[in-house]
C-alpha cells in the first residue's frame, strides 16, 4: 500500500490509489475517498467511475473533485470544505502524489487554523506547500 500521510484527526492523503488497495484502505478505518486526480493524466491510472464503483460496494464514500495541477479554484475549494464536513468518519484525499488534495485540504482549512498552522500539519505529513503561502495568505484575507 501507498504511503498514508496524515494532516489532520480525520483527513489523510497519498497518492493514486488502485482498485486493489480499497480493502486495506476500509481496514484502516477510511469511510470516504476523495479523488483529486483528474481522468486520463497518465497511462495506467483507473478511472474514477471504475474505483467509485468498487470503493461503493466496498461499504466506502467516494467523491471525484479533479484538479488539474495548478489549477485551484474557489468552487473547488468549496467543494472540498464541504465534503469535509459532511463525512461521517476520516477521509483519505489523493492525487498523483498528494500534493493537490494536500493543497485543496490548506486552503478549504486555512481561514479557521489559519496559514502558519495549515503549512505547518501539511509539513509535518511529509507535504512541502511552503510555496503556496502567499496564495493561502492572499485567500485567508478574503
């Protein structure tokens, strides 16, 4: 299995998951999947409707909210925040490294925890966003 990186009590991220993994994923105590990663960005990667239908039957909420690399967006943001709070047990959130679902979890956290805190539980998952602090500054202002 992939390497879990953990940002909060209840969000976690990793890279692309594969149909094969869902197992360990609910053994872990995951109830949700957000995938971040848009279809088609690489040979060999599974479609979201075909690991949605798995992670499903498998007693496991799925969400698809794709983003491109370098393309957030407020509606995405929202996206996210809400899909946080509604789940009903922890998430694991991935993409092709985790990065973008670690970019997406700053930014729908920011304005609550604030920018040193957000930087600060991504480093310590093993997730460098320190280049994405003046965009998290600029949006907790808003």
């Amino acid at each position: 299995m992939t390497q879990i990186n953990k940002l909060s009590d209840n969000i976690s991220v990793c890279m692309q998951i594969f149909p094969e993994q869902l197992d360990f994923i609910k053994e872990q105590g995951f109830t949700t999947i957000i995938n971040n990663r848009p279809d088609m960005e690489k040979p060999g990667q599974p479609f979201a409707g075909d690991i949605e239908k798995l992670a499903r039957e498998a007693g496991l909420e799925y969400v698809h909210l794709p983003m491109q690399p370098g393309q957030i967006t407020p509606e995405l943001i929202a996206a996210m925040a809400e899909v946080f709070s509604k789940a009903e047990g922890p998430i694991l959130a991935h993409c092709a490294s985790g990065m973008r679902s670690t970019i997406l979890w700053c930014f729908a956290n920011v304005k609550e925890m604030g920018v040193d805190a957000v930087i600060d539980a991504a480093t310590n998952a093993g997730m460098d966003v320190e280049k994405i602090r003046p965009a998290l500054t600029g949006y907790a202002a808003q």
